[in-house]
DNA sequence: CGGATTTCTTAGCGTTTGTTAACGAATTGC
DNA sequence: GCAATTCGTTAACAAACGCTAAGAAATCCG
C-alpha cells in the first residue's frame, strides 16, 4: 500500500475510487540538508509526507534568532496547517535536517476532496482532532511542567527520535529551554544519578 | 437564532431539519460560583455552550497546586475535548468563576450526528482546525516569548475580557508564570511608564 | 452592612535560567 | 582524509523566577 494511503487508513479506509484522485496528485520531492520545504513569510499551499528523513518546524525572530518547535519523521504528514487552511504566508519554516524524501500534494486537491467524498471530510476531521489532542498535551506541559521536568517527561516518553537522531540545541528549542541550560540540566542529572558513593 | 445555532452558523449553515435533532437534546444547566462543569478524574461526555458567565480550566497537580490554563466566556463552547474523544477521564476541571449558564449537550449525539448529517461531519472539521489554530498560537507564544512579553503580548490582544474579568492569579497561571511573578512583572512596567521625570 | 475570605502587593532568599565567551569534540563536505 | 563548520560543555555574571511570609486591599456573602 502507498505510504501516504497507509497514513490516511489509520483514521478511515480508502477504496480504490476514493484513493485514484488524490494519487493522481501526488509527487515526489527531495530535500537536501538545510535545504527548506516551507519558507517563513511565504505561502505554503502543500502537505507533504515524509518518506525518509527528518525536518524541524522553525521559527526565525525580528532578532534573527531561530527558535524550534517540531520535528517530523517517517510517515508524519507536515506543513503550515495555518497558511493552507487561511491562505496567508507561513509563520514559520520547516527545514531538513537530513537528506529527506517527500511525496507532496496541494492542500486545494485535499480541500476538494472534502467537498466530494465524506470519507475525505471525515478524515479531515480527524485528523485535525489528532493534531489538537497532542497539541493540547504538549501546551499543557509547557504550563505545568519545569524545564528539567519537561526533559525528565522526553526521556520517559516514546518519542526516543527526538533524542537520538536532533541536535541537542533543537531538542533544547523544543522544550522551551537555551542549549547552555538543557546542558546544565543533563549535567545535575549524571551528578545525582552517578552522585556520592 | 438559538445561541447554539447561531455559534454552528459561523461554521456551516443549517436547515431547519438538521438543527431539530440537536435542539432536541439540549438542556439548560445553571452553575454556581465555583461549580464544576467538568471534574479531573471523571468522564466528561457532555459539551456546553455558555450563555452567561465565565469558567476557567485548571490542572490539579499531585502535590495539590492548580493550574489555570484557559477561559470560557458567553458564546464560548467548552467541555473536554480529550475525554469526549477518547472516552477517559478528563485530565483537568472547568470550574465558574462567576454563576454561569450553560446550554448542553452530550457529545455521542454530536458523533451520530456527524454520521448523518455531512453538515454536522463539515463542522466538527472545522471546529477543529479553528482550535487547532488557536492552540498553536498559544504554543508558540509559550516557546518564543518571555513571561513578561507574554504579559505584553495578552495586554496587546483582544482578550480583553481575560484582563477585566478574571483574578490575577488565574491570569498568571494562564501566562505560565506565579501570581507573586506577575505582580512584578506589572510592578515592573509602572515604573517605566511614569518613571523619573 | 460588616465580618470573613480571597486577592494583590511587597520583601528577602535561594535557585534556575539567560547571556556571553571559550575550548574541545564531533560532524560535514569537498 | 582534512579543513571548516557545527555542536556540546563549562564557567562567570547578571537578571528573572519560584517560594515563603506578611500586610494591605478588594471582594464576597450572610
């Protein structure tokens, strides 16, 4: 099965005539390192999946400062949510890391979908409620939690990618934290771990 | 216009027989200062518009701490989205802070409609990708701006109605920082607005 | 209206974080 | 493979925050 109908299967199933048109608007697109799928400032009308590879969503700020706040595997589905579904430019930018494969298509075919086919609409919903409920969680954690309770939550998660294959500074980035400190908390964590005696 | 009709109508127009079956499960509800609508640990299987009145949504911590992280208003649709998704208990509690009135519903007869009516399936779409907006906006100002420009940033907002109506310390715990802090943080901006001379 | 509760502010102290800078290690890319 | 870049850690200092406590102000409610 294709990977982006393997995607889609997880929230409702696709028969053959209801997967033919989105099919037939896909295509494939490689992004070298550093190189962007998504540019701050600048329409972003397609969704793209992610065949191999790995990319972080990025904010750049009036001082020039970069800030990260995701990070997309294989099979995450990625893009500016905001500028597809208002038209207006990207907020942000979504770089790869790696050398990273994609099969993208324009939000516009997906939005005709959902006027022609319930199963397209019904997946759009949710999907935008998959998106919310994390989204949620992580908000939450960001209110609730300290930054080195916010790391302590990473490691006991499941999200062991974000570890092992981001930058720490990035991993620093997304938990609302400078790297010098993520530094420091992982410092007072081997301490107390290999402490005294 | 019901009030409820009028709050789908922003999203998707409805016909009089696709409104009916809604208007046939409502119910009125009435709470008092400090009732719960929605209590940490239980099932919330019920949404609610309210009518009159303000509610906050706070986080029980284990060492009994609380955390406010959002506010409802008239014309505001609350509940827990996690539970009546998910069938859990609900993670957090939704609580009047004034005596509140509430038109509500529960929320299976929300999913049947979204299996009978397309229109009710388009809605529950884009409910919740207009969350899903609001949520990253939120997110994002957490990730990027400091307490005190988030301050900065509400007092610049149009939730005005977060300022006039609801207790500091609620606002400081919305803002992800201690009421203690917040004051400071005012206390701080005084003195540079009517500073020396 | 008036006592009781809640709320806001201010202060002092300890801890954490942000910032800048420097150094060594690791990775990248030609 | 080697030069160049990027990355992680540590240090030192200043600033901000969390915590506790106490008093003043505002609000609630009988």
């Amino acid at each position: 099965m294709h990977p982006l109908r393997a995607y889609i299967h997880r929230f409702v199933p696709l028969t053959e005539d209801e997967w033919a048109p989105l099919a037939a608007g896909l295509r494939m697109h490689q992004l070298g390192r550093k190189q962007e799928f998504v540019t701050q400032g600048q329409a972003a009308p397609e969704l793209a999946l992610v065949l191999a590879g790995a990319c972080r969503l990025y904010y750049t700020r009036p001082d020039g400062e970069e800030r990260t706040t995701y990070f997309f595997f294989e099979n995450h589905l990625m893009g500016s949510y905001q500028s597809c579904l208002t038209g207006q430019p990207s907020q942000f930018s979504i770089q790869a890391l790696v050398p990273t494969e994609l099969v993208t298509f324009p939000y516009a075919l997906l939005r005709r979908l959902f006027d022609e086919y319930p199963v397209y609409e019904r997946f759009g919903r949710l999907l935008a409620e998959y998106h919310l409920l994390g989204t949620d969680a992580r908000l939450t954690e960001l209110l609730l939690l300290s930054p080195e309770q916010r790391y302590h939550a990473l490691l006991r998660s499941h999200k062991t990618k974000i570890l092992e294959r981001i930058p720490q500074q990035y991993v620093a980035s997304y938990l609302g934290v400078t790297p010098v400190s993520l530094s420091r908390i992982r410092a007072r964590l081997l301490s107390n771990d290999a402490g005294p005696m």
